[in-house]
C-alpha cells in the first residue's frame, strides 16, 4: 500500500516512519524544504526519543521518502498544525491546503485521514474542500470515484512518541462507517493497541476532552498552589498527602501549561459551545495566570536587592525536551527580563544550543551553564523539572534565595 503524510512535524514524522517500519510505502510532504532534505539524509530536525535512528532506517530501506510535493497515494494522513487565532477559534488554513494539494491527485477509492487536533467539523469541512476541488468525486459507496474520509487523533505523550504511537489506544472516526473501516486497517499494521470505531465529530471531541480533562486537573493543581502560598502551607505536602486517599489522584502544579496540545485544545471546546464550557474556559485562564503569579513573586525579592541575579533553571515546556512551543517558563523570563530594571537572568536549558530571538535580543538575558550560573545567582528560579536539575547538589542552594516552581527540591 502506497500512503502519503502531509506534514512532517511532531506527529506527522513519527506517524510516517512507524507505517513505513509497518511495511507500506511512505511520502511525508512538507512546505519546508530544509526539513525535507533533512530527512532525507536520515536526520530529524527536532529531538524525540528513538525517532532519529528509526527515520535513518526507514529511509535507507527506501520504504520513506520525503519531497514538497503530493503525489499520488491510496491513502493519505494529513498531520498539519491547527494553531488558534486571536479569539481563540481554530485555525483551519493548514488543513484547508493540504486538502486543495491532496484533491488533484484523487482518483477514486482512496482513504483521506485528518490526524491533526481539531475543533469538532474539521473533517467535514475537509472533505468540503476536496469535493469543492473536484465535483467528479462522491463519498456515495459503492461509486468508482468514491473517496473516504476519517479522523484519527494522536495521544502520544512527546518524548514517549515512538513508544506511544504503537502501544496507545486509538479512536478512529469514520465520516461513514466504510472511512471508519479503511483507517482501521491502516492503522492495525502498527498500532498493537485496541483500535475503537467511531464517527468523525465524535472522534475530534474525545481527543480534545482528553486534553481538557488534564487541563482542568492542572488547573485544580495550580490553584491549590496559589491557596497554600496564601495560607503558607506546602502544596507538595498537601498533595502527597490528599493523594493518599484511594480515590483522589490530584495532578502537579507547576509555572503553567505549555506546549502545543494542553494549552490550546481546550479552547477549541470552548469556542465550539461557550456557553457550555465555563469550568473548561476558567481552567484555561487559571493555568494561564500561574506564570504572573511566578513573576510577581520573583520580582517581590528581586526588588530588596541592588543588582539581582537570576539564575532561571528550564525554558522547555516541560521536563527533558528541547521544546520551546507555547512555553510557560520562556514567557516568565522574557516578562521578568523586562520587568527588572538592574540586573540579569542567566538561563540554564542543558537541551538547547541557543536562546529563542525574543530572549537572544535581550541584553541582560543570557544563556548559561548549570553550575555557574547557581553560583552567581542571588535568586534560583527553579521552572522545569530536568534530570539534570534533580541530581544538583543541594548544599550549592543554601546562600540563596530559591523559588521552587515544581517542587523539585522540596
Ligand atoms: N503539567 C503540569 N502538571 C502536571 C502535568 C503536566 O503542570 O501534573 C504541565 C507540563 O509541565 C506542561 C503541560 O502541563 O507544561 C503539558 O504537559 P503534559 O505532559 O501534560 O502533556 P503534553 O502537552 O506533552 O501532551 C499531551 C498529552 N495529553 C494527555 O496527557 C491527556 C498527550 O497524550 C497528547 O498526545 C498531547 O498532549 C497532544 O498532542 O495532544
């Protein structure tokens, strides 16, 4: 079987490998031509467990090829971003011009898979668009210019992709029950998990009630953080301790909710049914306002002092990833950054080469090592939970002012 991915990025790369690995014929399309040349000398153009050797491999079988262009397949799998607008509504652009670029190619008979996180209607509208391209085609079965449509969302955790990607459940929704069908029997080559049929809408719902549902125990999380601070109570303790009840299992706080899944999905619930969605839309605003409540903090002991150092410890969105996308702990030291009017931020990210543009610029942010930066910090500033960071000699603290964001050091 011939497949193509469109889009070649977090989900889409790991996506095309493991079908490719699975024995199928692999075309991932991408805009980006850098990233298609990349892979095709084997290499991954972002860090992921175990991704790059597996692409090196895939390729050199001759099994995945990458180009900018669609070709022909018998099913394609469109895995592009769906990023938010101002009002927090989905933006279907991305999925709107995969599916003009994927329309010409159809002949009859193929399978067309969104994988991308969608708002509920996503794959409707891009079968819309296809059929808008090309009247010749019907989703009528039984026609020989039939084409089928499913969405398939992805759960895997980043930095366990290649992992989750064969061991988790899926939920395949159907646009008909045949589109249903054919993406089961693409998907059963390499997921070795239970494959559950659905329809399309209902599929885009569960996976953003999947996201919700974190986000909304984060958020319990984070507010839990802001109440024992008020009360001066250790929230690390009170969570270890409640957690001990057989039936209550709270989450941790931390800075905020990043990255690109968590901090957005929910959204998409709320634009799709405001009304209906106020616990949802307050846990979003909740897990949003935690980074203020850091900065406030940090800047309530960074005025008692005449030139403060900073040593911010983490910039990824979470621990052991080099992920910067929708990063709470950047936010907090770009504002912070800018915020101080004497002295400097030294920003420790063992997974990464160079400070982001927005922080690079600043002239009183720069990036540092572990060790040194501790060392002339007035305030550590303790914002993702690393290895690294967990193993630091805690005597090495004891001059300092140390704000614990994640409760490593507790
Ligand atoms: N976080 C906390 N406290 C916690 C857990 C997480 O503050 O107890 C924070 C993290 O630090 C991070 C954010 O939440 O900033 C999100 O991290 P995460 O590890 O919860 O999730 P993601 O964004 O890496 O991946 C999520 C996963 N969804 C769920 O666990 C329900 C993953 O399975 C999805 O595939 C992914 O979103 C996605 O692509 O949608």
């Amino acid at each position: 079987e011939t497949v193509c991915v469109v889009g070649l990025g977090y989900i889409g790369l790991p996506s095309a490998t493991v079908i490719a690995q699975s024995g199928s014929t692999v075309t991932g399309v991408d805009v980006n031509p850098a990233a298609v040349d990349a892979i095709n000398q084997g290499r991954v153009p972002f860090v992921e467990e175990g991704l790059e050797t597996a692409v090196a491999g895939v390729v050199a079988q001759g099994r995945l090829k990458a180009q900018t262009d669609v070709p022909h397949a018998q099913a394609y799998i469109v895995a592009v971003p769906t990023p938010f607008t101002e009002g927090h509504r989905a933006d279907l652009s991305y999925i709107e011009a995969a599916a003009r670029n994927i329309a010409p190619q159809l002949t009859g008979g193929e399978l067309v898979i969104l994988e991308s996180t969608s708002p509920p209607g996503a794959t409707e509208r891009m079968a819309e668009v296809i059929f808008e391209e090309r009247d010749d085609l019907t989703q009528q079965e039984g026609r020989p210019n039939t084409v089928h449509f499913a969405h398939c969302p992805e759960r895997v955790l980043p930095g366990r992709i290649m992992v989750e990607m064969v061991e988790n459940d899926r939920i395949i929704g159907g646009i008909t029950p045949k589109g249903a069908e054919l993406a089961r029997d693409l998907y059963a080559q390499f997921c070795r998990a239970e494959l559950l049929l659905t329809d399309a809408r209902t599929a885009e719902m569960a996976k953003l009630t999947e996201n919700a549902f974190r986000d909304v125990n984060i958020a319990f999380a984070n507010e839990l953080s802001l109440i024992a601070d008020h009360l001066k109570i250790d929230v690390w303790e009170l969570i270890e301790l409640a957690n001990h009840h057989p039936r209550v299992d709270i989450l941790q706080p931390g800075p905020g909710v990043g990255g690109h899944c968590i901090a957005v999905d929910p959204w998409f619930i709320v634009s799709a049914d405001q009304k209906n969605s106020k616990l949802i839309s307050m846990a979003r605003q909740v897990n949003d306002s935690k980074p203020e409540r850091v900065i406030e903090k940090v800047i309530a002991r960074a005025e008692r002092l005449r030139e403060p150092v900073v040593a911010a410890l983490g910039i990824a969105f979470k621990a052991n990833i080099d992920d910067l996308r929708e990063s709470p702990s950047r936010n907090i030291v770009g504002d912070l950054a800018a915020r101080l009017d004497t002295g400097r931020v030294l920003v420790v990210e063992p997974n990464i080469d160079e400070l982001p543009g927005e922080l690079a610029e600043r002239e009183n942010v720069e990036l540092a090592e572990l060790d040194g930066a501790v060392e002339q910090a007035d305030i550590v500033l303790l914002l993702v939970d690393h290895d690294q960071f967990k193993t630091f000699d805690r005597d090495r603290l004891q001059e300092k002012i140390v704000i614990d964001t994640k409760g490593l050091w507790r």
